[in-house]
C-alpha cells in the first residue's frame, strides 16, 4: 500500500512538472508571437502572476530617444525614470543580476517616487529581473510581495532568472523595432525639412523655417541661432522664445561666443544648469541646453543653442538628431547667405553704374580753347566711384571759371552730391556774383540739404583770359600746385573750410598774374594719396618731380603722364580712389 503511495505522489508531481513546463512553453511561445508591445506585456504578467500569485508586477523599459530606463507599467508610473543604483530596478541594474529584497532582512531599498502617486508599495518581498540583451539593459520586472503573504524564496530566484533571458528576447524585439521606427521617422522628417528649408533662398525665412521645425523635431522651451561673420559675411541672428534682453546680450556677445567656442573646439555639448553656470560661452541660464556647432564642409560658420526649462529634457539621441538637422540647414544657410552676397555685389555693381553715369555726365567732354592757356583734365576710375568733379564754365568772354571738386563720400549719394554742388555752383556764377560770395551760398545750400557727414571740397577760380590773371579761393580742398617759369614753387592755399560742413563760413579770395612758362596742377586726393606697395603715398612730392621733369611738355601730354604715374604707383595698378587732375600751362 505505501508503495502505491509512492508511486502515485511520484506520478502526480510529473504530471505537475509536466503541465508546467507544457504551460511555460505556450507562454513562451505567445511571447514570440505577440502582435504589439502591449500585447506582450499582457503575457508576461499572465505568466508571472500564474507562477508568483503576487500583488503587484512593475515593468520598465528603455526609452529608445533618451536610452535610460523608465517605468512602463502600471500606467500610474509610466515615465518615471529608474536611476540606476536606487531602487529596486536601479540596484538590480547595478548588480546586472535577480535580486530579491526581503523586509525580514532590513528595510526595503524604495525608489524615490512621488508619494501622491496611488500605486502597490511592497511589503514583504520583492523580486527583481533585469533584462539583458546583447550586454544592454533593455528593462526590469519588479514582482511585489506574494498574495499569500510569505516572502519569495531562493527557488522563485532561480525560476526568475531562467525566465528573464526569454522575456528580455521577447522585449528586445519590440525595443529594436521600436528604434527603427524612430529612425525611419526621424529621416523622413529630415527630408521633409530639408526640402522645404531649401525651397526659398530668403535667409530670413530660412532661419526662421529652421527654428519651426527644429521645435517640432526636438521640443524646447527656447532657441537660437548665430551665424558667424567672414570676410564674405555679415553676421547673423535668428531666434524663437528668447526675450530683447537675452537677444541683445547674444548679439553683443557675439565676437566673444565665437572665439571661445571655437578654441574649446565647436563640438556638439550636452549641457545641464550646473555647466552653464560653469562655462563662459553659456548664453542663458537654463536646466537644460544643447551646443551644436553648424559646419560647412570645413568650416564652422555658426551654433545651434537649444534651451529646455526641465532638467535632463535633452539626451545623447536628441545631440544625433540635432547634428543631422544642423547639417541640412547649413546647407540651406550657405545657399541662402551666397544668394544673398550676390545679389548684394549686383545691386553695388548696378550701383556703382549709375554712380559713374552720373559721375560722366557732368564732366566736360573735351577742354574749350582758351586764348593763350593750354589746358587738359582726366579722370581716372576706381574700384569704388567717388565724387570727383571738374569743369572749365565760360562765364563772359574772355572769362572762364574752373573748378575742381570732391565728395566725401562714395556710389549714388557720391553723384546726388556731387550733382547738387554743380547745379548750385552754375546758378550762383549766372547770377555774375564775387567768388567768395559763390562759395558762401554753395556752403549754405549743401549745408542744408546733405548729412552733417557729408561734406564737398573744392577749388573755383576765374581765368582772364586777356589779363592773364587768376582769381580763387580755395574750400578745403588739395592745395593746387604752381610751378613757376623760373622753376619756383608755391600751393594755393587761400580760401576757407570745406563747403557743406559747417552753416557760416567766411571765404576770402587770392589774385595773381600768370606767365609765360608757369605751370599749374589741380588735383583730389586720388593722386595724392594713392598708396604704392610698401604703403607710401604718391604725396606732393611726386607731383612737383614730375612738374619738374616734365614742365617743358604740352598740357596734355604732362596729363598723360601725370596718370601714368600715378597707376604705376598704386599697388593694383587701380586707384583705391577716382584719380581727377587738371593741367594749366601758360603759352608764351
């Protein structure tokens, strides 16, 4: 009879074992064939609560944007984040092994959660599995105190730690896809941005495009961008969520952001409250920012500043996806800034055009013959049109005014100017008034109607031609030099300050004869101050040598040569500065 106690007890606990490891196997099986993720956390805590009979199972599970684990289920805890070293999950994460946690051994190791949070806390035993795949931890299953009260046993330990290989593959299959999809979406999102950041070449719209979607991509609270000025390039700012202050501050720090980062070597920075507190280069204070540098081909031409008010809102998979998004809108960037400085170099080449239309047309075409007076004038060109002037005006016969003039400053404002100072200089010799008196009204008309910054030097005399006198005053322009027969020298400085500067300016007049032999220069500052290659002007010097030399040729052909010396001696062989000249010789 004991014998058939036996072997019926025998009999029963294989069958036992029997319809166990049958009933693993189909939940195994279900794992595998599990449609969803949600579906596969259904089966695993079927399985465990059949095996454990517990009051509560905790899962987590990585978070595939910021790869650190987080509460997945029960819902009430979804999201809370396991640290790793606290807790229950932590500590087993640390161990890399089941861990069970028993009350009779001393108090259970709770991890820091909201206590308003109305989920199972444990009281007897916890059992606790990381799941491991391929040497990364993809999850935990936190099994809370049985249901009958006693604690969990060394065997349910080993039962555990078999079973957690199987869920870890289960779970990693959903992890990876889970990631791949991300991936799929994130590239998709990368080519749909870049095809609508590149459909404008408006840097304006660029930039601001970039912030739209960069916020949509990766959330924020606020951001930045700064592109870095090149010799080629201005600088510029786009922003979105940042006050005037903070803008302000980024603009006026621009130069400094620039260099600093630069030296610590643009790389892409994760940065918490604590690093921006520590780094000079941190534009704002913030519990979490992100640097990313935007390069082009070689070159850093800006950054990227991310800012989130939440802490460790911002993760390593966020830097990857910014240094995508960051090298698409450098390309945009650099496409649109290079439109942009070739529209900039037509409008000035245009500009420039007009400048110079203006500039010829109220230059004399060719010199009047004047009774016993040779007289030649060029102007030479530069790379940037200035406001020279120059004209012989018969006044009465026998009368002749001559003037040379010079704007300050350059382009189209250059010839509006220089236009303005003509026409009121005309009518003021019609009216047949003194030199002085000419150059007293020319001084208030401009004076009225230019920028305190724009101002016109100028020389005006009257040649008689039957007296052979000359008559001038001099407004702040380059002293005209004058070679006498004899071979003395002398400047014509009389005059006054320049014309448009100041409101009264009183000019006074000069009166000289002129001979037979002398020799007169008047210039701009083109021909006195072109630089030759060491950096030394042509200067006076050079033009009483060549008066010098050359005092025995026509006045065309002193002219000729006079701008021949002058573009030999420039660096380029181009002016920096229109080059304007007008030679008097007296004939015998």
């Amino acid at each position: 009879m004991g014998n058939e106690l036996t072997q019926s007890s025998g009999v029963s606990r294989t069958r036992s074992f029997w319809r166990k490891k049958v009933s693993l196997l189909n939940y195994l099986e279900a794992f595998h064939l599990a449609p969803d993720l949600e579906s596969l956390i259904r089966s695993l805590r079927i399985l465990l609560e059949d095996e454990f009979r517990p009051a509560a199972i905790h899962f987590s599970l990585i978070d595939v944007r910021k790869r650190h684990l987080a509460y997945y289920f029960p819902e009430i805890l979804k999201g809370a984040p396991v640290v790793i070293g606290e807790g229950f999950s932590g500590l087993a994460v640390a161990a890399g092994r089941c861990l069970r946690f028993r009350a009779s051994e001393g108090p259970l190791p709770y991890h820091a959660l909201p206590e308003t949070l109305d989920f199972v806390r444990p009281r007897t035993s916890v059992l606790v599995a990381p799941l491991i795949r391929d040497a990364r931890v993809i999850g935990t299953i936190e099994i809370i105190d049985r249901a009958d009260g006693q604690e969990f046993s060394s065997s349910d330990v080993t039962y555990l730690e078999a079973l957690a290989p199987h869920m870890a593959v289960a779970v990693n299959h959903f992890v990876l896809s889970m990631e791949a999809k991300r991936r799929e979406e994130e590239e998709a999102r990368l080519r749909e941005i870049a095809r609508s950041i590149n459909a404008t070449l408006n840097l304006d719209e660029i930039l601001e495009d970039i912030l739209q979607h960069l916020r949509g991509l990766i959330p924020y609270d606020s951001a930045a961008i700064l592109l870095f000025a090149s010799q080629e390039q201005k600088r510029d700012m786009a922003s979105f969520g940042m006050t005037e202050n903070e803008q302000e501050h980024l603009q006026e720090q621009a130069v400094r952001i620039q260099r600093e980062w630069l030296e610590l070597g643009a790389i892409p920075r994760l940065l918490s409250q604590e690093d921006c507190e520590d780094l000079r280069y941190c534009l704002r204070t913030g519990e979490s920012q992100i640097l990313m540098p935007l390069r082009s081909t070689d070159r850093i031409i800006g950054l990227f500043l991310l800012i989130s008010d939440q802490r460790d809102a911002f993760a390593q998979a966020d830097l990857e996806l910014l240094e995508a998004f960051a090298s698409h809108a450098a390309f945009a960037i650099e496409k649109a800034r290079l439109h942009r400085s070739l529209i900039e170099k037509t409008q000035l080449e245009q500009e420039l055009r007009i400048a110079r239309e203006i500039q010829l047309r109220f230059l004399p075409g060719e010199m009047p013959r004047i009774s016993g007076l040779q007289i030649a004038a060029r102007n030479v060109a530069s790379r940037h049109v200035s406001g020279d002037y120059y004209d012989v005006i018969p006044i009465v016969e026998g009368q002749w005014g001559i003037v040379i003039g010079d704007v300050s400053s350059k382009g189209i404002s250059a010839g509006l100017i220089m236009s303005a100072f003509r026409a009121s200089l005309l009518a003021e010799i019609r009216n047949n008034f003194a030199i002085t008196t000419i150059l007293q009204k020319v001084n208030r008309l401009l004076w009225e109607t230019t920028a305190s910054n724009r101002f016109v030097t100028a020389f005006y005399g009257v040649f008689d031609e039957k007296e052979r006198v000359l008559t001038y005053s001099n407004a702040g322009h380059n002293f005209p030099i004058l070679r006498r027969a004899d071979g003395t020298f002398r400047e014509l400085k009389t005059g006054g300050l320049l014309l448009g500067a100041f409101e009264h300016v009183h000019y006074v007049e000069e009166r000289f004869h002129l001979l037979p032999g002398d020799l007169l220069i008047l210039y701009t500052d083109g021909v006195s101050e072109a630089p030759g290659p060491d950096g030394e002007e042509f200067g006076t010097t050079g033009l009483t040598a060549l008066m010098e030399q050359c005092h025995a040729s026509s006045a065309s052909d002193i002219a000729e040569v006079l701008v021949q010396k002058v573009t030999e001696h420039s660096e380029s062989g181009i002016p920096e500065d229109d080059a304007t000249l007008i030679v008097m010789k007296v004939e015998a």
